[in-house]
C-alpha cells in the first residue's frame, strides 16, 4: 500500500527562499527526508505534513494532493488561452 | 525529531554522521555497493586470519601483522557506511526523524530475512558435510559460531549501505 501523495514544496521553498536545511530544523526533520519528499520517494506523516504547512502559514492541501497539482499559471489564470 | 531533547553526545553524533567530507566516496548506488562489498571482503578475510590463528598447530602471532591494516581499512569503511547512511544504525532513536526511523525498521527487516536464509544455508552444508563425512566437523564449530555472530552484528549495517538512496539534488543556488 503505496499511494503517491503529490507536493509542490520545492516550489513553495524556492519562492520563500528557504533551504531545505533551514525547513528540516523548523520542522524537527532530516534535510534528506526533506529531499525526498520533494521527490516524492518519501510520504511524510500527517504530523510532519501539517507542521510543514504550519512553517509556510498555508494550508496543508496547498502543499499536498492526492491528485497531481495543476501548473500555477493555469490555476491563476485558468486555461489555456 | 526536534533537537531540544538531545544530549550533547547526541548532537555530537548528529554533527559527526551528517559531516559531507567523504560524500563523493558514496555518491551512488554503484559507489555504495563497492564499499559494502570491500566491507565484507575485508570482514571475511579478517575472520579468515583469526580462524586460522585459532586452528594453526604452532603459534604464528607474525600473522597479527597483516591484520593491523586490515582492521584500519575496515574501520574507515565501517565509518564510510555510517556516513553514507548518515548514522542510520548509529544514532539514538531519539535523534532520527519519522523517514529515519522507518528506514531504520526496514532494514532491520532485510537483514533479519538475510540472516535467516543465511542461517538455513548454513545449517544445510553442516548437516550435507556431516553427511558426507560421518561426522560435522566439530573443530569448526567455534569459527563458525562467531561468523555468525559477527555476520549478524554487520548485517544491518550492509543492508542499510546498500539500500542506501542517494542524496537529494544540490539544493537551490540561492538559498
């Protein structure tokens, strides 16, 4: 039982300008398993899910989805033009 | 895992296991793979000298001689592992995280099931050479017992290198 839990964290990190260094020590974890949440070799546990939702003061489905995220560019301005 | 509860020993240990000198030596699967192999090469040819200490006629202590750089070389392997696997085995459970910790429990898995087939193997060549022979050889019974000792105690640490996975990508440049 393996289900693929989606994330935009890199996306979020590299925006904030945060080192995956910098989210581990916030959020108690290794800066691997960081790593590789953003290469969704890894699921995190809900606690370490809203943790890191909680550091980036967002909800925790703006992070995480069971469904692939869309491209921001079309979630802003919708479909293609 | 939050840091607040840790020891000074644990945060020494943390700061030792996450030191990134020796990173290219494992790097990839492949790298890692190599240094488990020499691991347990040297490992055997080390149990091979003491075996042979222990069954030779006549005391040969020159044999001591070459086990000295044996056993360095298998002390920095053994240090090259723990950083490949940044102190999986090492470190208290206390100061791993949530991914740490399953980890660790996996590879405590694997190398409970390796053990086993291991074992089973060897049980099957005494019982086929007792067959054989008449008799197990009895005066291998002692080496034997202490392979499997120290077998047992290695092979989580052999597992978790070789399941290793590889370090996330450099991280932004700007950050």
């Amino acid at each position: 039982m393996s289900e693929q839990v989606h994330n935009r964290l890199a996306m979020v990190r590299a925006e904030r300008k945060v080192s995956r260094q910098e989210l581990a020590e916030a959020v108690g974890a290794h800066y691997q398993t960081v790593g590789y949440i953003e290469r969704g070799q890894y699921n995190p546990s809900l606690d370490l899910a809203l943790r890191i939702a909680k550091y980036f003061g967002l909800p925790v489905e703006a992070l995480f989805s069971l469904e692939p995220f869309q491209p921001l560019t079309e979630e802003v301005y919708g479909g293609k033009q | 895992m939050t840091t607040d509860h840790l020891t000074r020993y644990d945060r020494a240990m943390v700061r030792l296991m996450n030191r990134g000198e020796g990173r290219t030596l494992y790097a990839s699967a492949r790298r890692r793979r190599v240094v488990v192999a020499a691991h347990v090469a040297l490992t055997a040819a080390l149990g091979g000298l003491m075996t042979y200490l222990y069954l030779a006629q006549r005391e040969q202590w020159w044999l001591l001689v070459p086990m000295v750089p044996l056993l360095l070389a298998w002390m920095f392997l053994t240090g090259v592992i723990n950083s490949a696997t940044r102190g999986l085995l090492e470190l208290r459970e206390r100061a791993l995280d949530e991914r740490q910790l399953t980890d660790r429990a996996r590879v405590g898995a694997l190398a409970h099931r390796a053990m086993t087939l291991l074992l089973l193997a060897a049980v099957a060549v005494l019982l086929c050479a007792g067959a054989v022979l008449g008799a197990a050889p009895t005066a291998y019974a002692a080496p034997l017992l202490i392979a499997v000792l120290v077998t047992h105690w290695l092979m989580p640490l052999w597992v978790a290198g070789t399941t290793a996975r590889d370090e996330p990508e450099d991280d932004l440049p700007h950050v």
